[in-house]
C-alpha cells in the first residue's frame, strides 16, 4: 500500500463512509515501517469525531475464582490451577471504598465484575443493586458492571437504579470463539448484549488479542462490535497466566497491537475505544503510542487478577500527550 491509498481511506472515513473488510485488510497488513503513518491517521479519525479529553475507568473484582466456564485466557475458571484469589461478593462499604479511590485517580467511571457465568436474582443481586445506587449518590461517579449472563429483569433494574453501561465482552471474533471458550457459545454472549440494550442500557464490549487468532479475526471482530451498535470498547492484549491453556501464547508486538488498535478506529470512527488489560506487559515502553493510534479510552488502577500501572504514570503519560481525562457526566 502507497501513502495515497492510506489517504484515500482515511479521507473515506472523515467524510463519514465506510470503510470495507477489504479495505481494513489492506490496512492491518502493514509493514512495521509504515504503521507509524497508520497510527497517525487513525488519530486523525480519532480528533475529527472525538476531543482531546481520555475516558478514564476503573474496576473492582467483586465476586472472585470458581468460575465454571472454560475460557482459556482466564485466570479464574475453576478448570485451571492459577492460584487465583477465590472470595465472595465483598462487602459494600470495601466496594465504595475502592469507587473514591478510583475517583480521587482520575476515573470518570467505575465498574463491578463478578466471576461466574451470572448473579442469581436474590440476595447477592440486590446487594449490587444497592451498593450500585450508593455509589452513585455518594460518590457521584458513572457506574457500569458486568455481571455475567443476565437477564431481561435485571437488566431494567440495573437501569432503573442509572447504570451508564453494561459491560459484555465478546472476547474474539465469532468464527475464532470455539477455540476460546466451549460452556458458552458466541450465541450467549450476542443474546446478553441484546437483552442490555433491549432495557435501554448503552453496552461496553470489546474482547483480547493475541489468543492465537488471525488478524483477519481481529478485523471480524471490529466488524461484529459495529454491527452490534456497540459505542464502548476495550482492547486487552493477553497477559498470559500460568495454569491456563493460554500461558505459552505468542506474544504479538507492539507493531501488531498498535495496527490492530488502529484499524478498530477506522472501522469504529465514533466510537469509545479503550485501551485496557494487558499493555503494560505487551507494549511496555510503547504504551503512549496507544493514544496516538487512535484511542480515547483507559483502564486505570488495575486489572481483575493481576496489577497495572501506578495511577500517577498514567495521569503523567496523559498530560505528556496533552490530554486531559473526561470528567463523570453525574
């Protein structure tokens, strides 16, 4: 590919058309000498139809270990010997705790993920419920969660009581999700994202690179978020753990991740993508350039099961770049 044609699609998408799966192959297909001039055109969608400002969240493990499904990136499916923290649903007050703390850092949103394939209706759900609300009025941040496979009745609830988003990741491309994850099906996940959005909650979905899938897969992928009206999405890359299926993975380069982030922003030109689990192992010194490769979005504070960066490197990194990050909307 000639610089013109890079030119000829990015004006494409600035215009407001779309790009073409052909199109995108041309581009995730780029040499590493020429991937500095994606990024910069990815940016360049990225300024068009966003701002400067960088949407920060944060998320607590709330319910960790004994999954039951077998996802083979996971470091708490109960399938695999990880020796991953195992508790229970903690309590309210350690979990608006940990939402100041995410505050005070920077995060204009903070989110509950349970371990499991869902939460009951009951007890424990009605305790998320609340803990949910309180952050809310208290600490007057957005609030998002993921939960699992739920259901139409919670689904309205978690709204009813202003969730901002419902987090549903679909992992991988469909055609690659076999190879990821056999108790559910790619099925499953669709129908959860459809029953959030049916109950008028907006959905956060995004997946993981590098779980052995092509980069055509990861190009379908893209293509599958947008045709599911998503308009949040974070990009993990693998940071393999020991004891899962997944521990002796490839790593991709920081060149492969950075073209990927960037070609989900010419398939995406609106949308919400952040950068999240994974790129402090995979892009090490290189994770500035996740900011300039067309991303809005960062995960900040840390991960389910394992650390990221001191908050005070990410909000130096942000202000090296001269971004700001995005204030709650509460």
């Amino acid at each position: 590919m000639n610089l013109t044609t890079l030119q000829t699609y990015t004006e494409k998408v600035l215009q407001g058309q779309d790009i073409t799966f052909a199109e995108v192959l041309e581009l995730i297909s780029l040499p590493d000498r020429d991937t500095p001039l994606l990024l910069a055109m990815a940016d360049k969608i990225r300024q068009h139809y966003s701002s400067e400002e960088v949407d920060c969240c944060a998320i607590i493990n709330g319910r960790s270990g004994r999954c039951p499904e077998n996802c083979r990136f996971c470091a708490q499916s109960a399938h695999y010997h990880t020796g991953a923290t195992v508790y229970p649903l903690l309590d309210s007050e350690k979990i608006i705790a940990a939402a100041k703390k995410a505050k005070a850092a920077g995060a204009a949103r903070f989110a509950i993920v349970t371990s499991g394939r869902s939460v009951a209706e009951g007890p424990e759900f009605d305790a998320i419920l609340q803990t949910l609300a309180r952050i809310r009025q208290e600490v007057r941040i957005e609030t998002c969660c993921s939960l699992g496979l739920i259901t139409l009745h919670q689904a309205v609830a978690l709204k009813n009581i202003g969730v901002s988003r419902y987090h549903a990741n679909i992992e991988t491309a469909p055609s690659y999700f076999p190879s990821v994850c056999s108790t559910h099906t790619f099925a499953d996940k669709a129908s959860v994202i459809h029953t959030a959005q049916k109950a008028g909650l907006r959905v956060c979905s995004g997946g993981i690179f590098g779980l052995g899938e092509t980069p055509r897969q990861r190009v379908e992928m893209a293509f599958t978020l947008k045709d599911f009206g998503i308009d949040s999405i974070p990009l993990n890359i693998l940071n393999p753990i020991p004891g899962t299926p997944f521990a002796n993975n490839q790593p991709l380069s920081p060149w492969d991740i950075l073209r990927t982030f960037a070609v989900f922003r010419f398939i995406l030109p609106k949308a919400l993508i952040r950068t999240a689990g994974g790129r402090e192992v995979n892009l090490r010194s290189m994770q500035a350039y996740a900011l300039t490769s067309g991303l809005n979005g960062l995960m900040i504070g840390g991960y389910l099961t394992t650390d990221g960066n001191a908050v005070s490197v990410d909000m130096q990194m942000l202000h090296d770049l001269g971004r700001r990050p995005t204030q709650p909307q509460v």
